[in-house]
C-alpha cells in the first residue's frame, strides 16, 4: 500500500462511524436502491452513488469503510482502459463515490466470463462442476479438471437470468425465450471476451490473475451495445495474487484473493452458508475487508489510496452533486 499497514489501518479505524451506508437525496429523481448502490434517475441519465454496504449471499451484513470510494474509483479506471474495445455509459464521475450514466435499455441476462474453475455459488463452475456437470451454459467441459484450475480451452462465458435468484443459462437458450436476439448475442459474446482478456492482460501486468467477471450491456438510445454499471471491480470479478497462485495450489490450498469472495470465505469459516446463525462482523474483521479493498485499489491502478479529507460524505456528495439537481 502507499502508506504503512498501521497507518492505513489507523486511518480505516478513524473512518468505521462515517462509513456510507445510505443516502436519500430529494431532488436527484427517482431512487432505488440496490445491494451496494443508490440509484436516481431522472430523463435519460442516472446517479450510481457507491455506498459502502458489504453483501453476500444476497445478504446486506455491514459497512466497510472507503469500499463505496474503491468500488467507484476502480471502476472508474478501468472505463478508461477498455473505452477503446466498446462503448460505455458514463458521463460524469463528479465525486469520489459518484458516477453520472446515461440510462440504457439493459439486456435481460447477466454476462459471466470465466477463465478458472472456480467459485462457490449454485451459480458457479466449480460448484456445478463438483456435482458432475460437463454441459455448463452450453460450454464443454472435459473430466479430470480440479477447482480452480485454469480452464484448459481458454475463457469461457456462463451467462445468468436476472431475478431474485439468478440462475445459469445457454445462448440457446437465451436465443430460444427471445431474451437477446441471435446476432446481438454473438456481438455480446465477441465484446465480453475481448473486454475479459484485457482485462486479464491489465491484472498480469498488476501481478493479480483476473479469475472470473461479471458484465452488464445495454442498448442505447441508436441502436448500439454499451458496457453498462461497473468494469472489473473486486465486488464484480474474482481476482488472485500471482506471486503466491502456484505454490499454494500444488498444496492444495485456496488461492490468495483480493475480492468479495475473500469474505463469503471467513463466513464459511463461522459456518455460515445461505442459511444458519449469522456471525457478528466485528470492527475487525470490517478493518480487514477495507485492506483488501485498498490493497486491490492501489495494486491496480498503481496509485496511492487517498482517504477523503472531510469526514462529511454525504455533505461532499450533496454539494459536487449540485449541477445535477432538478429545478
């Protein structure tokens, strides 16, 4: 990190009363609210306000301090790395948790491009692998293989539904129920693996493995696919540390990750999984999860992580959001 550990971890300490849990702006437009974002649109853009709640397993559990910063910043650099590949619908990023997009009409599927056999989700292709699917959203997959390996036929895209419980589907499939258009899926299918690799290219370079992602596209107001809500953030992608990838998988150890599964990990850990005793998530452990977040930031983008001078974050939302309040 560009500071020392105790530093930044005194900093983040400072921070764990003013983490942004929530806003409720009255003349941004209409709000809705999601797992991490806040929502407001109103015409033909929206405002993604990165908050810093932490989910997983469809559960809301706490507030990491500076994730909503992290999340949006990342995203952020990557937009400018892939703007080349695709379009994309970002039209402002006035503030450290904000982004301004213009609205999109959103494809009704969710874009998942893998390039390991790994996670652990119903969802997810070692999950579905380890219960003896070879046939996974219409990619074959050969035996012998073992979790998180990298996939021996190169990247691979395992799309989801969109819907309180997503669920894995084929481009036959997503063709077949009219959900996307045949040729507009092959332009999806040629943009998701070409934004994937340099995306894999990028996180090489950064020392990290970009495991598996998740895309959004949407159309826009003539016709043309766009790159849509956030771009290889770690509550997005899976993301590993070369150096160590190796070594700890021929001791059969889980890869170091720097990303949101590193906590559906340590609930694992307190025997939580979709059900059960929820564990108490302690300063400490939201202390930790802010280092990861930051050390992924600074990783990535080669920058030092700067914490917000005023501790008021939703007073500097507010006031670099005065150009887009309505009359």
């Amino acid at each position: 990190m560009g500071q020392n550990g105790s530093d930044i971890r005194a900093i983040i300490q400072s921070f764990l009363g003013t983490a942004l849990e929530s806003t409720d702006f009255k003349n941004l437009g209409a709000r809705y609210v999601g797992k991490v974002r806040d929502v407001y649109t109103h015409g033909e853009r929206s405002i993604l306000i990165a908050t810093d709640r932490q989910s997983a397993f469809d559960i809301a559990w706490c507030t990491i301090p500076f994730k909503g910063q992290v999340l949006n910043q990342i995203s952020a650099w990557w937009f400018r790395h892939i703007q080349d590949l695709m379009p994309h619908h970002v039209i402002d990023v006035p503030d450290e948790n904000v982004t301004v997009v213009k609205r999109l009409e959103m494809l009704p599927v969710e874009i998942v491009v893998r390039g390991y056999l790994a996670g652990s989700t119903s969802t997810s292709a070692w999950v579905n692998y380890s219960q003896g699917k070879r046939l996974f959203c219409g990619n074959k997959l050969p035996d012998g293989l073992v979790k998180n390996q990298l996939l021996p036929g190169g990247p691979i895209l395992t799309p989801t539904t969109k819907g309180e419980h997503d669920e894995p589907i084929s481009p036959d499939e997503i063709v077949n129920r009219g959900l996307v258009s045949a040729k507009r899926w092959s332009e999806v299918t040629e943009k998701a693996l070409q934004l994937f690799r340099r995306g894999q290219e990028i996180a090489q370079h950064r020392g990290l493995i970009l495991v598996d992602t998740k895309y959004e596209m949407g159309i826009d107001t003539n016709g043309i696919l766009t790159l849509a809500d956030e771009v290889h953030t770690p509550d997005s992608s899976r993301y590993w540390i070369a150096s160590t990838y190796d070594a700890r998988m021929a001791a059969g150890q889980e890869p170091e990750s720097l990303d949101k599964e590193f906590f559906r990990m340590w609930l694992r850990e307190q025997g939580f999984e979709y059900g059960g005793v929820r564990p108490v998530i302690t300063d400490q452990v939201r202390v930790m999860l802010a280092e990861k977040y930051i050390d992924l930031f600074e990783r990535m983008t080669g920058a030092s992580f700067s914490p917000p001078s005023d501790r008021d974050v939703i007073g500097r939302i507010a006031r670099n959001l005065r150009p887009y309040e309505l009359n």
